[in-house]
C-alpha cells in the first residue's frame, strides 16, 4: 500500500511540474512577442509603403516591400560622418573606461595600499550624490572641453560601481600569483597587464560592451556640448530627424513624401534600424563574455 500510495504522488508531482513547464514556456512566449513586436514593427514599417503604413496594415511583416526610406537617409552627407564620430566616442569610452577602472580597482585590491579605505568612502559617496547637470557644464567650460568629443568621453570614464565589481573580482584571484610574480621581479603594472587582465576576459567584455551601449546610445550629454553637427554622433542625426518628421536636409525624401510615394515613417525608422544595428551585430560575438561576466558579477559583487 505504501509503494502505491508513492506511486501516486510521485505521479501527481510529475504531473504538476509538466503544467508548471508548460505555463512558464506559454507566459514566456507571451512576454517573448510583448518585447519584440515593436522591434519587428519598426523593421517592418521601416520597409512598407506609404498606403499600407497609413491604413495600419503593418503589423510584424513588411507589405509591399521596398528600401526607399533607407535610400532617403543614406543619401543625406551627414550620416557616415555622425557614425563616425559615434564610433569614435563609443571606442574612447570603452578604452578609457576600462584602463582606468582597471588601474583604480587593482589599487584599492592592495592590501599594502593605505588608503584603500579613505578612497573606497569617496567613491561610495558618489554612488549617492552626483554634481548636478549646470555644475558638470560649467566645469566642461572650464576646462577647455566644450565642444569637443572628450566632453562625452571623459565624464563616464570612471564609474564607481565599476570599480567595486573590478575590485571584487581581482580579490577573487589567488593572492599566491601575485606574490609569487612579485618574487620573480614583475613591476605591479606587468602583474596587472599580463596575469590579471588575461585572466578577467569576461569581465572586461562585459563592462567594455556597457560602455559601448551607453555612449552609442546616449545623446543628451552631445546635446549640451557639442554644437558642431560636423562633430555630432548618430543620436543627435536621429533626433533631428524624428523631430523634422524624417526629412532633415532631405530634398528627394520630402519631394516623395509630397507625392505620397513615401511616409515619414520610413526614413524615421529606417534611422533608428541604422542607429541600433551596429550593436545587434557586435553583442553575438561577444555574448559568451558577456554572460560570464554577469555571472561574475552577480557572485562576486
């Protein structure tokens, strides 16, 4: 009887995690098409022509294909330069970011350094208190950086939160392979460089890939400081253009969307697809990083 009545439970657990399975897969089905039905509009929008757009008839696929709202924006003389200077900025970024955190982190993790402490509450303090957006402007002009790309580059270079995670995980290293590199006569820089870097690959691919998405995707700060369009990064074209209704210094866009040959629609999201596919392309490359690195984070954090 009591082998049965095992059985029987058993079963009823069995049965009761098969509906449990089959309820997250169906919720995260429904989430799944919450999250990417946007995304799949814009393409689809992107690429439809005006009369399916203005009778709301495009939904996840394109209707009557074409690529005009693509050849509108790229025929516009600013868009490689801002992509250029997106890249520019977003590279700097990343490099900056990363070798200073790196050398910040590897000196708070010393127990020989005496001031671990002190610089550890300063950097907590700004965890909690920032300038302020006229403070950080004015010391932009202060210092000579207005209108230049490092006044994108240098104000994010150093993040605390960052560096506690850095700190975090260089701790997490045996303390015997410094020592021991010490011994051989290998200066704290060649121990950073050559046995902690190689060995924190997925953390600095993940922070490296925040760094990136953060400075490609942020306009704000290029709105305060850069008023040179020959400087400005994609962003900034993108706001113009969503905010002249998709025809900024466009005259062959504006003479079709006069004709009804073309909507507003598809150069607008012709340009967020441009603006965002870069990073859709990079982040498979470095997702296997990039998931180590959360990971890390979330343990050693």
């Amino acid at each position: 009887m009591s082998f049965g009545k095992a059985k029987k439970q058993n079963n009823k657990i069995h049965i009761g995690s098969r509906a449990f399975d089959v309820f997250l897969i169906a919720f995260m089905i429904i989430v799944s098409i919450i999250f990417l039905y946007p995304f799949l509009n814009v393409i689809a929008t992107s690429l439809s022509s005006n009369r399916m757009i203005t009778t709301g008839q495009v939904t996840f696929f394109p209707k009557e294909f074409h690529l005009d709202g693509y050849k509108a924006l790229f025929k516009d003389e600013n868009i490689l330069g801002a992509y250029w200077n997106t890249i520019v900025i977003a590279v700097g970024t990343m490099i900056v970011s990363l070798v200073l955190n790196s050398l910040m982190a590897y000196v708070m993790m010393a127990p020989e350094f005496v001031l671990r402490k002190p610089l550890s509450i300063i950097l907590l303090i700004t965890m909690f208190f920032s300038g302020g957006t006229v403070p950080t402007y004015l010391l932009i002009q202060n210092l000579g950086l207005y209108d230049s790309w490092w006044s994108l580059i240098l104000p994010n270079a150093v993040s605390a939160y960052n560096i506690f995670i850095y700190r975090s995980f260089y701790q997490g290293i045996s303390p015997e392979i410094r020592e021991a590199a010490r011994i051989d006569g290998a200066s704290e820089f060649q121990i950073l460089t050559k046995i902690y870097v190689p060995l924190s690959k997925a953390l600095y691919a993940t922070f490296g890939l925040f760094s990136v998405v953060g400075a490609w995707n942020s306009y704000y700060e290029a709105l305060l400081y850069i008023k040179d369009p020959a400087k400005q990064p994609i962003q900034m074209l993108l706001r113009k253009i969503v905010f002249t209704s998709g025809t900024a210094n466009m005259s062959d866009a504006q003479q079709m969307i006069s004709n009804g040959n073309l909507n507003s629609l598809n150069v607008q999201y012709a340009c967020v697809i441009a603006t965002i596919g870069p990073i859709l392309l990079v982040y498979p490359f470095i997702q296997k990083y990039f998931a180590q690195g959360v990971q890390v984070g979330a343990v050693k954090g």
